[in-house]
C-alpha cells in the first residue's frame, strides 16, 4: 500500500480538474480568410514586429531622458546656488574690525 501525504488526509489545497474538458473547436463556424498574410515571408513580419519594437523603445528611451534631464536639473540647482553664494561670499574678503 502507498503511503498518503498531507495533501490526501482530507485536505486539498487545490480544487479538482477535469482533464479530460474539450473546448468543443470542432463546431466552430466563423470566417477564416484564405488570405492570412501568407503571401508575405515570415521573415518579412518578424522583421517588422523589431522594427516596430525597436522604434516604441526609443520613444520610451527618450521619454526617460527628459524626465531625468528635469530630475539632474532640480536637484542641481541647489548645489549650484550654494557654490554662487559661497564665491560671493569669499570674493567680499575678511570684514574689517
């Protein structure tokens, strides 16, 4: 006799499948085109589905750029403030008693 693990003391941790469900595809009376793109090479698609991905991804690329461009710029212009006013400052010289 097989030992029962965990699972089979009468608890499931997962629900019952019927594998044996057909979709019933067989029935299906819709319209399939004759001409499903096969006159043009598999090649040819998949050289167009890069191109179109290649062309989104630089669209997204430079969509990142300008929000970063406009991060570098915020948090720059403290920096560069503080660098003017500490040349200001260092320009006047030591104050006189």
């Amino acid at each position: 006799m097989k030992p029962t693990g965990p699972s089979a003391a009468g608890k499931r941790w997962f629900p019952r499948t019927d594998y044996f469900f057909h979709s019933g595809g067989g029935t299906w009376r819709g319209y399939s085109s004759p001409y499903d793109g096969e006159d043009r090479s598999e090649f040819r698609s998949f050289y167009n589905l890069g191109r179109e991905f290649r062309i989104e991804a630089a669209r997204e690329r430079a969509k990142e750029m300008v929000v970063f461009g406009l991060i570098v710029v915020a948090s720059a212009w403290p920096v560069i403030y503080m660098v003017v006013t500490v040349v200001k400052l260092l320009s006047k010289g030591r104050p006189s008693l």
